[in-house]
C-alpha cells in the first residue's frame, strides 16, 4: 500500500512523539493486585500519552508474609504475564510497565517495612532479585508502595529504598521511579523524597486517602502534599468506586487546581481491576483530560 506523505508525516510525528515522551503527560494505573484477571488489553491506552502501568505487588516476602530480606518475588495476577507485557509495549511504544513494591497486604497478612539487620544486604538481595523481575518480566521501572511502618523513628527505609532505586538507574536496570505515599505515611517518603529526589520521577500520593469529598477540600490536600514534595512531580490521583472524591467531582477538582496555578500533567489512578466492570469509563475521561488541558 502507498502511503501519502500526509500519512507518513503523521506516523513519523506519532513515533517522535512517543521518542520525546508524549509532551510529559502521563497515564498512571494500577493493575493486577485484587484477585480480579484483568489483562493489559482490556485497558483502554490513548498512545498520545505516556501509560504507565504499576504492577500490584512485587513483595519481599514468602506466601505466609514472612519477610525474605530483599527478596521480591511477584505476587500479581497470573493473567499479566511477560508475554502480555512484552505484547502490550509492541503494541503501544508509549506504554511502560513498574513493578510496585510491597503494598498494604499479602492475602490477611498486613505488610510492613521491617528495618534489615544489615541495609547494604537488603539492597545487595533487593538489587538482584528486582534486576530478575525486570529482565523476566520486561519491566521499566518500580514504584514504592510500603504502607505500615515501625513506630519508632530513624527507620533505614529512606536509605534502603534511595539507594535501590539509584543502583538501579545507574545499572540502567530501571528507567522511572515512582513513589506512593498516603496520609499516614508522609513521613517517610517525604524524607525518601528529600534525600533521593533526583531519581524519583512522580509521587502518585494516595489523595482518595485523605477522604476529602469535595473540589475545595481536593485542592487543600494538594497544596498540602505540593508543599511537602515537588509539585511539578506530583500526581493527582482516584479510586474507582473506592474513598475519597468521586464521580465528574474528581474532574471538577482538577479544574480547580488548574484555576489555582497548578499545571496536571499526569493522573494516577486505582485500579483497572475495578474498572474492569465499567467499561474503564474514568481512564477513558482521564487520558481525555489530559490531552485536552493546556496547563496553565
């Protein structure tokens, strides 16, 4: 078939396009991590876009929860294999896949950071079995998702996590590094974030947890986290049919952020598996937004 030269123009534009990053905006969906069999390819993935899809969970823990060192195995759903990953990033060049590390629970065991015995070891074992994963798995990177932390201060988590994520991207092992902080676990990441912030690409902060159930109250929160992390890193964020902001109230408040000088370059969101029986009708609206907002 012969192409016109409107048409090549127009394919050489899109592959520039995802060369260049798709303008800086990004796609963020969590997938994977309750038990529902979402594939890659139910997920609707506009390719003007970065997508990034946060397998739910790699975590360093046996099937009983018993900690393992640093030892990551994967832990979501069978249906997103390596085949699936390495067809949906042919498919799609705009697409990357991050393994998301630990989460709130492995079946009724709740999850928690456990400061290592000897850190340097934690990393070393973290290094490689995530180095593993990502070869197995055609991963481009990871996210950091730990959620209950010990109650004494001065935890290694920072340390630990920092330096992962930093032996990975010098390795080129990893590529984006994310992390998932939440109204009770600032804390951490917020020292994470200060010390490591140079390797740290987004902070998909948990907004739904903050439970603020209007625009105004959504765009308080935001300023808030803006203040405590990068805001030009920051995404907002939604939970299908979970707490916080929902419905078009979630859009009405990015809206509002925009109005209040916050440029929205990205949007994460929780989970596919939800929106599975939906029709993915808030990813759809997301990437929509997105494509259309001119920032500020």
């Amino acid at each position: 078939m012969v192409r016109s030269h409107h048409s090549i123009f127009c394919f050489l534009w899109s592959v520039l396009a995802n060369q260049l990053g798709c303008d800086g905006k990004v796609m963020m969906e969590y997938i994977g991590a309750t038990g529902v069999p979402v594939k890659f390819d139910s997920v609707p993935i506009d390719d003007g876009l970065d997508f990034h899809f946060l397998l739910g969970f790699a975590i360093d823990a046996d099937p009983s929860g018993n900690p393992r060192d640093g030892v990551f195995s994967p832990y979501w759903e069978s249906t997103l294999t390596p085949d699936s990953v390495a067809s949906i990033k042919q498919k799609h060049p705009n697409v990357k896949v991050l393994a998301s590390l630990s989460g709130w629970s492995l079946g009724p065991k709740v999850l928690r950071w456990r400061d290592p015995k000897d850190a340097e070891t934690w990393i070393s074992n973290a290094f490689s079995s995530l180095k593993s994963l990502a070869k197995t798995y055609h991963l481009d990177g990871i996210d950091i998702d730990y959620e209950n932390f010990p109650k004494h201060g001065n935890s290694s988590f920072a340390y630990c996590i920092g330096e992962l994520i930093t032996l990975l991207k010098n390795q080129s092992v990893i590529s984006t590094a994310t992390v998932a902080p939440y109204h009770l676990t600032t804390g951490p990441y917020i020292e994470l974030f200060n010390g490591y912030k140079d390797v740290i690409d987004y902070v998909n902060h948990q907004f739904y947890t903050d439970k603020f159930m209007t625009p105004k109250g959504y765009l308080e929160a935001f300023q808030l986290r803006a203040s405590q992390f990068d805001k030009d890193k920051l995404l907002p964020s939604y939970e299908v049919d979970g707490r916080g902001i929902q419905g078009d109230a979630f859009f009405d408040s990015l809206n509002l952020l925009q109005e209040n000088g916050f440029k929205i370059d990205g949007i994460m969101i929780f989970s596919a598996d939800r929106s599975l029986s939906d029709g993915f009708h808030y990813e759809r609206k997301s990437q929509e937004f997105l494509l259309n907002s001119t920032g500020v």
